[in-house]
C-alpha cells in the first residue's frame, strides 16, 4: 500500500505551556495542531501567537464544540466565526469529533456518543454537508473515546464512520489512542475497528495517553502514549502508509523536550512500520 502524497508528517497541539519555546527555538516540528475554539476571537495575545507560528509551521484546525451528532440546530453563528478563523489561519483541514456536547440550551462540556443507528446517520450527514457548504472544504471527524453504548445500535462504530465518509464526502481523524481506550471498555477488537475503516478517508491520526483503571480506561491527555497504543500505531502505520501524525498533550505538560522526544519516537516507528510495509508489499 503506498503512503499518502498528502500526509503533513509528525505534528503537537499548540499549548500555551510552549508558545515561547517554539518561537524562540523553532523546533523540528512539521506542523501544530490548534484548538479552534481557542482562537475563535477578535484579537489578542492568542490570536498574536497563532500568527507568529504560522508564519513558520501549516496549522490544522481541531474543534472540540461542534456537536455534529446533537439534537439541537446547528449553531450558525459558531460555523460563521469557525469559517473567519480558517480563512485567517489558511488551516491544511479543519476537524472535530463524531459526539454531541450540547442540546438546545446548555454545553455538556463532555464529547458524548450517539447512537449507530440509520436515523443517527441520516442526521448526522445532513449536519456534515452543513457544515461543509459554509467552511467550504471536506470537514474530517474524529472517533472520540466512549463509555456507554447504544443498546439499539445497528452498526458499529467503524462501520458507522465508513458509510458517513462515503454518502457525505467527509474525512477521517483517526485517534489510534481513542480506538484503544473504547476497545478496552467495551471489549471489540482495536485492530478490526482500524482496519475496517476506508483507507483514502484517513486524513490524520492521533496518538495520546491515558489513565487506566484496571477494570475501564479514561482518554485523559495526560500521559506519555503507552506500549500498547505505540504497537497499535505501528500496526496502523504499516496498513495505512504514511499518515499526518501528532501527539496530543492536555493536561500535566511534560518540559517540551520529553513532548519532542515521544514526538522523535513516533517519527521512528512511523519509518520502521513503512519499511515493514515496503518489504512485505
């Protein structure tokens, strides 16, 4: 299988902790990753940062507050302000997550699952080409970690996300740590999930740590990418090819040289899984 001509190469999330660092230092990053909703201002020092590091690096837009899964209407003036945001930032794709956060008067603040159903999809594909006409470029999804399912689910996640790109023309944001994280709790196989997706819809991946419980594990940002999860990625990467790839931090911020070096690590595997891929193909 050949590697995406497209693929950015190894990217972080742009995190207040490091903006001096990056601009004084210029580290060998090949692209930042940025949070919309924190960016989605008139002016001020975010928005001065953000400029300063897109002076040097692409940026990718990630949104966390979308909702494309909720009950209520989509919120216009959100996607008019998500819209002026990309067309300052010039992002290589704008994305968010397959969830609902809000209903018709509160934010939940939490990426919720929906159900897997033939009226969830019809729904959540109207939403999408919304979304799409006002930001005018393929919007990519992100499979968010889950912990309670659908008893009426008709579909699996994976087979979810498969018919959504193909009626829709939307792309995926491939979080190997979240397909870990949902596989544990609720006992389907990581690998059947990431192998079953399209692999021309796969825009982006991201890899994260996690706090694990024994009995349930919770996406939290906040750890190194474990062994398991690396293993997976290196699995994923000989599938797939070359895919944009970023480590996500959000919480306990490492010193940005142990961020780099989990950033070096994913670069190594990444090179030794293509190898595989070149060998056995």
């Amino acid at each position: 299988m050949s590697a995406r001509s497209d693929s950015l190469g190894f990217g972080l999330g742009l995190r207040i902790p490091y903006y001096q660092e990056i601009l004084e230092q210029r580290p060998d990053v090949d692209w930042f990753e940025v949070i919309s909703e924190n960016f989605m201002v008139e002016g001020g020092k975010a928005l001065y940062h953000l400029d300063a590091v897109a002076e040097h690096y692409p940026i990718v837009m990630h949104g966390v507050s979308l909702s494309i899964g909720g009950p209520h209407e989509m919120d216009r003036d959100y996607l008019k302000r998500l819209k002026k945001l990309a067309e300052r930032v010039k992002p290589q794709w704008v994305s968010d997550h397959l969830c609902w956060s809000r209903g018709n008067a509160h934010h939940l603040h939490d990426l919720l699952p929906l159900p897997f159903t033939d009226e969830s999809l019809q729904h959540v594909a109207a939403r999408v080409r919304q979304v799409q006409d006002v930001i005018e470029r393929p919007l990519v999804l992100e499979n968010a970690s889950t912990y309670i399912r659908s008893a009426g689910d008709k579909y699996t996640e994976w087979e979810f996300l498969s018919h959504l790109t193909e009626i829709t023309g939307c792309e995926l944001l491939l979080d190997v740590n979240n397909v870990y994280v949902s596989a544990r709790n609720h006992g389907f196989d990581a690998w059947t999930y990431i192998s079953s997706l399209p692999v021309d819809k796969i825009r982006q991946l991201h890899l994260a740590g996690h706090t694990d419980y024994g009995h349930y594990v919770v996406d939290t940002h906040d750890h190194p990418v474990c062994d398991p999860v690396w293993q997976l990625y290196e699995q994923t990467i000989r599938h797939l090819g070359a895919v944009a790839t970023m480590i996500e931090r959000d919480d306990h911020y490492p010193p940005f040289a142990e961020l780099m070096a989990e950033l070096q690590k994913a670069r190594a595997l990444g090179a030794k899984a293509l190898r595989a891929e070149s060998v056995c193909g």
